[in-house]
C-alpha cells in the first residue's frame, strides 16, 4: 500500500481543506439557488413553466464545463481549480443583481459554467493512497456537505415568506468564494500531473497553444477499443443524473404548495420545509460518513447499485407522503433519498476518475459534464412543458424512475477500480472491460 510520506503530511493537510472549501461553496451553489423557488416566482412574478426555461438556458452553461475540465488536462490541474472556484463566488454576486427572469437565466449560465466540476476529485484521486482513495474523496464530501446544510439556517435567518426580494441574501454567502479560492496559489501540482510532464507527454510550451486537434485527440482516446463501452456508460449516468437535477429544482416550490393544508402560515410552512430539508441534508451527510470505506471494502460497483434503488424507492415514498401529508414519513423519505442521490453522484465522480489514464481523466470527466447538461437542459425543457398539464410530482417520479433503472443497467457494464493505483498514467482504462 502507497503510504504518504511524512514530509506531506502537512501539505496533504492543507490540500484537504482547500479541497474542503471549494466542495463547500460548489454544493452551496449546487443545491442553494433550488431552495428558494417560491420566493424567486414571486420575486420574478413569473410561472413555475417559466422557471423551468430559465434553468435550462442556465444549465447550459454546463456544457462549458468540459472546456475547464480539459484545460485542467492541458495546463494543470492547479491553475484551473483557482479560476473555476473564483468564478463560483463572482456568479453568486452577479445573480444577487438580477431583477428580471431572463437575467436570473443568464446569471444561472455563469453559475453553471463553474459549479459541478470534477477537479477536486482528479486532484484527490491523483493524490491519495489507492487503498484510502475513496475515504480521503468522501471527507472532502462530507465537509462540502456544510455547504448545503448552511441553505436551510441561511433561509429561516436570512428570508421572509412576505419579502421576496429576500432571496438575494441568499447568495452572500457565495461571494466568499473570490478571495478563499486565491489560497490555491500554495497547492501543487498532482504526482501524476508532475510526471506525465516529465516524460514528454505535455511540455511548458505546448500548454500554451492547443488545438482543435488537440481536443479531438483527447476525446478520440477515450472511445478506443478497450473504454469506449466504459465512456458510453459514464455518459448515460451523466445524463440521467442531469434529468433528476432538473425535476428536483422545484421541491421547495412543490413543498410549499402541498403543504398548504397542514401548514396554513405561509412563514410557518416555510420554516417547517427549511426542517425538513436540513433532515435531508443529514441525510447526504451520514451518507458521506459511511460510504468511502464501504466502496473500499466491497467496492465501486455494489455500492453504486445500492444508491441507485435506494433513491428511486425514496423518491416515489417521498411523494406519496407529501400528497398524503404524513409528515413524519416525510422526514424520513427526504432523508433516503438525499442518501442515495448524493451517495451515488459522488461516487460517480470518483468511479470516473479511476477509470481513465490521468492524460485523458478531466476530458472524461469532461465528457459526463456534457451528458449531465443534456439531462439538465432537456430534463428542464421537458419538465417545463409537463407540468403546464399535470402535477409536478409526475416528472418526479418519471425521471426517478428512469434513474434507477438505468444506472442498475449501466454499472454491470462497468470495471471494478477498488485499489487501483492512480500513481501512473495507465489505471483501469487499460482493462478490458467486460459485461
């Protein structure tokens, strides 16, 4: 087992808390501007249709995320990890300026264009020891987890039911972004990134000039005859994860409207939903706890089919018990279903990760962003047209459904990567893959 030298171990330190802020502010961006809907409608005095457009004009600033994720291949990981995380908090101070729908939409644009991005995963996994790789992934998780459960404090504390211009408070937070991401000039760069330099593969003067060409190449690689069912798969995941991002994008909204009855006082409803999504958010959290030594123990594969039923079970239990207003059901199947979603799309991550040479690691990671945008974008084009003619729980329980069903297909497909070391530049992109 690949150990950390001792001289490291106060730089791996502080690269695991750097990882940690940015994982923060990338799941507070990532979750935070869907938990306040209902404030933005009426802010914007727009429809839940129109909502939708906006988001999936936004999310395609998505497909952009490839462009960061191959710089990241083609000019280090370390000078991309500081713009991309700069660029999160100055895309929270530009949505706090929006007065109309359609600037909210392309404010969201730029918010996508720098959120959801894999670096910190092919930094950790470049870095860590191949047996502890997925724990040392899901403590960074874990502490990005605080990022969500600040949304729900920041909406009791920082919102009112009455004042909907109080969403922009909302994004204060974010803005801390710009300076903490400046802390990345103290990183270095990955092993793996140094020694891919060293022998040729990528020179000072060539990181200066990319080509069309280039980029073609990059993606080529990943479609060779042993990966290209190993990219098809982790494209179809992508996608399916971006359409449950998309319908998941009104559950506060949803909450607020099924809940009437139960709550009447709109600032008590509110309050109460602020509740039962910090239960959901411990939910992601214990998630987190857990799941990097189990895909350490038994592996990549298993634990992704456990998520993948555990959050279409969830969701359909989820909705049942918000028609019905049992509340306490409520708590519960919010909380099964954050376990499973945020479990599964994590480990996605680093399941990608290990599967590709690093020369090629952020464009396949890359190329999932774009599945994920396409799901995102026509999850929000669909969603938008849906549920101008029936309730908004149907696209819920749609795209959940198609969710578990595809991804239990999709990960028999894939390799096993538990303890693979990422040391070098030929990992499990160089197994034969087999169904």
């Amino acid at each position: 087992m690949r150990m950390i030298p001792k001289a490291r171990n106060r730089y791996f330190g502080f690269l695991l808390l750097y990882l940690g802020l940015y994982e923060i502010f990338d799941s507070y961006l990532t979750v935070g501007y869907t938990m306040h809907v209902t404030l933005v409608l009426d802010y914007f005095q727009t429809t839940l249709s129109s909502y939708y457009q906006a988001v999936a004009f936004g999310s395609l600033g998505l497909f952009f995320v490839v462009i960061t994720l191959l710089l990241a291949d083609m000019i280090g990981r370390k000078t991309m990890i500081i713009i991309v995380f700069f660029g999160m908090g100055l895309s929270m101070f530009l949505l706090s300026l929006t007065q109309t729908i359609e600037q909210y939409g392309y404010a969201l644009f730029a918010m996508f264009v720098f959120f959801s991005s894999d670096l910190w995963v092919i930094i950790i996994a470049e870095e860590a020891p191949p047996l502890k790789r997925a724990r040392f992934s899901y403590i960074i998780s874990a502490i990005g987890v605080l990022g969500i459960f600040l949304i729900p404090l920041f909406k009791v504390f920082l919102t009112q039911a009455a004042n909907p211009a109080s969403w922009k408070r909302m994004t204060w937070f974010g803005w801390l972004a710009m300076p903490l991401s400046l802390l990345g000039l103290l990183i270095k760069e990955s092993p793996a990134e140094r020694s891919r330099r060293s022998a040729g593969v990528q020179d000072r003067k060539s990181t200066l000039r990319i080509h069309p060409s280039m980029i073609r190449d990059q993606v080529r690689e990943l479609f060779i005859e042993n990966r290209w069912k190993t990219s098809f798969v982790f494209m179809g995941i992508g996608l399916l994860i971006g359409l449950n991002a998309a319908s998941f994008q009104t559950i506060e909204n949803y909450l607020m409207h099924t809940l009437a009855t139960s709550f009447p006082d709109p600032e008590v409803r509110k309050n109460t939903i602020a509740l039962i999504l910090t239960v959901a958010n411990v939910g992601a959290l214990s998630i987190y706890i857990f799941t990097g030594s189990l895909a350490d123990r038994f592996g990549r594969k298993p634990v992704l089919l456990l998520y993948s039923s555990l959050f279409g079970c969830s969701v359909f239990a989820l909705v049942l018990a918000a028609e019905t207003s049992r509340i306490s059901m409520l708590y519960v199947t919010v909380f099964t279903a954050q376990m499973g979603y945020w479990g599964l799309f994590s480990l996605v991550k680093l399941y990608n990760a290990e599967c590709y040479p690093a020369r090629v690691r952020g464009t396949a990671a890359g190329l999932r962003t774009i599945m994920f945008a396409v799901g995102m974008t026509g999850g929000s084009l669909f969603a938008g047209l849906m549920v101008s003619r029936v309730p908004d729980y149907i696209v819920y329980l749609l795209y959940a459904g198609l969710f578990t069903i595809g991804v239990t297909c999709f990960s028999l497909i894939l390799p096993e990567t538990n303890g693979l070391d990422l040391g070098g530049d030929n990992p499990a992109a160089l197994i034969n893959e087999s169904v």
